[in-house]
C-alpha cells in the first residue's frame, strides 16, 4: 500500500511541464494532491466496508460496491495520465480554466465526501 500511495504521490515529478506556467504547473501538483486525498478518503470506506456496521457504500461505478484500493489507484493514475495529456494539447490560457475547473470539482467531491462523514486516518 505504502508503494502505491509513493507511485501516486510521485506523478508530478515524471510528467512533462515544457510549456506549462509555473502557475499551472502549481496548479497541477493540487490536483494530484487532490486525487490522493480522495484515494485516501476512499480506501477508508474500503477498510469500513470490511465491518459489519459500516454505513458507507462506494458511489463511484468505476470503482464498483467494494473496490481493492490497488484497482483504485490504478484508475486513479490512469485518470491523471489522460488529464495531464488532454491538458498538455490546451493553449495555456484554456489549460489554466481547465485547471481551475477540475480542482474545484474534485475539491467539490472530497467536501461531499468529508460532510457525509467520510474522513481518512493514516498512520506512517
């Protein structure tokens, strides 16, 4: 698990910024942050899931009812790889929008999550 979240963590360091602003660029390493957030808020209810009392079911469809956290951070890498490639072919002026736009979305999804009771603890 440890690896994984390492793997995660380290996308911006191997993605390709030739042209991108430093402001975007900023703007990229929050999104990534994001994501391993809600990779964290989401390996919670997996390990809720395992309880008898748990009240949290998995919402997302690409993830299934009961996901391994493995397959979620898989998808998750996969889904940053084909975001910073589409963002990658943007003129920086909608590069930048677009940036915007996803962070407040996913920031969006981990305020939902975090309302509805969902929170992560992690111990290193």
């Amino acid at each position: 698990m440890k690896y994984l979240l390492l793997l995660f963590l380290s996308i911006p360091s191997f993605a390709a910024f030739s042209d991108w602003s430093e402001k975007e660029q900023r703007l990229w390493q929050w999104q990534v942050g994001l994501q391993t957030y809600d990779v964290l808020q989401t390996y919670d209810v997996v390990k809720c899931q395992r309880q008898s009392f748990c009240k949290f079911k998995e919402a997302n469809p690409l993830f299934g009812k009961e996901p391994k956290i493995e397959e979620i951070i898989l998808l998750k890498v996969l889904g940053l790889s084909l975001m910073h490639q589409s963002l990658d072919n943007l003129s920086s002026k909608n590069r930048t929008k677009s940036l915007w736009l996803i962070n407040g979305m996913q920031f969006a999804v981990i305020l939902n999550n975090h309302e509805q009771g969902i929170k992560f603890t992690y111990s290193f």
